[in-house]
C-alpha cells in the first residue's frame, strides 16, 4: 500500500487565491487560459500544489512518538528503498528517488510504517535534498534517541533533468551520520546492507 495519504480537504480560501495566481501565470507564459483544456488547470494545480506541500501542517516527532514502544532491541534496523517525492525550493520542480535509513534502538523502537510517513513529512515541503536528509536525521535522533542514525538518499533532479546542463542520468546521493554510524565500521555495515539485493 502507498505510505501516501490523499489530502481530503483544500482550504478554500487558499484555493481560490493560488488559483488566480496559476490562471496569470498560465496567461502571462501566452497561453490562453480560458480553453477548455485548460479551464480548470489553474484549480487542480492549486490543489495539487497544497497536496505537495502539505508537510508544513504535520509534525514529524508527534508521528514517531505515537509509535514507540519500549524493546531491549539493539541490533540495526534498516528501512531500504522508501520512495520519496519533494519538490525542490530553487525552482519548484520535483526531485525523486529513495531514501534508506537505519538506526540502533536504545531502550525504544519505532513502528516501522512510521518511518516513511516522517520522510514524507519533510519531502512535502520545499526542500533542497541536502537539507531533507538533515530533517529527517534530526527528528529520528531528537525524537527516538537511539544509539544511532543514518539517512541516505539518491535522487534525481528534474530541474537538472528538464533543463539547464540536461544530465539526464545524473543522481544526487546525500547521507548524514549519527552516534554508532559515525563509527566506519558500523557505516560500511549499513552501507552494505543497503546496496545488497538480500534484505
Ligand atoms: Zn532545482
């Protein structure tokens, strides 16, 4: 099942105004936005749009912290390949890929249904890649205390893509280390894990 919830709910108020905006736009790019293919773009890119950025109204901790359970577990625990959509905040076009992330319980884990829900918290925002792996290290670390955390993730770029330098095969690795990872073994261990089919 896809870890991602549909936004049942638009603000109205918000709605109505990102969708003059998108009307304007379309116009200004010279597009007639009163055909008919286009009559109703300027709604369902407003929605789609709040959908994609609907990671500022959640909060990632409350997510883990209504999971936690307390487990003498203490070996790693890996999520490998979570399916990840941002948006990047230079110019609003999407960065996709995988995120794979570990960490060694110390007195307490975590459902692991939860783990992707906290990437998709922080992926439905503006982001920049580099700052989404910060996030997500950070709340796992803060929130759940563990001996040890680690994120990697592998993305591509569709701004890099679609235009610009045109690097169509291009991927972004970005990784963050804490406690026990920051040890090489423990992160050559993990990074093994992740690149082998076995899991
Ligand atoms: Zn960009």
């Amino acid at each position: 099942m896809s870890p991602y919830r549909n936004l049942e709910e638009y603000n109205i108020k918000i709605t109505d105004e990102v969708k003059s905006r998108y009307k304007t736009i379309i116009t200004e790019l010279g597009e007639d936005a009163s055909r008919e293919g286009l009559i109703k773009t300027p709604e369902r890119a407003a929605k789609a749009m709040q959908f994609l950025t609907q990671g500022y109204h959640t909060d990632a901790a409350e997510i883990l912290k209504s999971a936690m359970f307390k487990e003498d577990y203490s070996d790693m625990v890996i999520i490998k390949d979570i399916e990840l959509y941002s948006l990047c905040e230079h110019h609003i076009l999407p960065f996709f890929g995988k995120a794979h992330i570990a960490y060694i319980p110390d007195g307490h884990i975590v459902g692991l249904s939860k783990i992707p829900r906290v990437v998709d918290v922080f992926a439905r925002r503006l982001q920049v890649q580099e700052r989404l792996t910060h996030d997500i290290l950070e709340c796992i670390n803060n929130t759940l205390k563990p001996k040890g955390v680690a994120v990697v993730i592998e993305a591509s770029h569709m701004c890099m893509m679609m235009r610009g330098v045109q690097k169509q095969n291009s991927v972004t690795t970005t990784s963050g280390f804490r406690g026990q990872f920051e040890k090489i073994e423990t992160r050559n261990e993990f990074l093994k894990l992740i690149s082998s089919d076995l899991s």
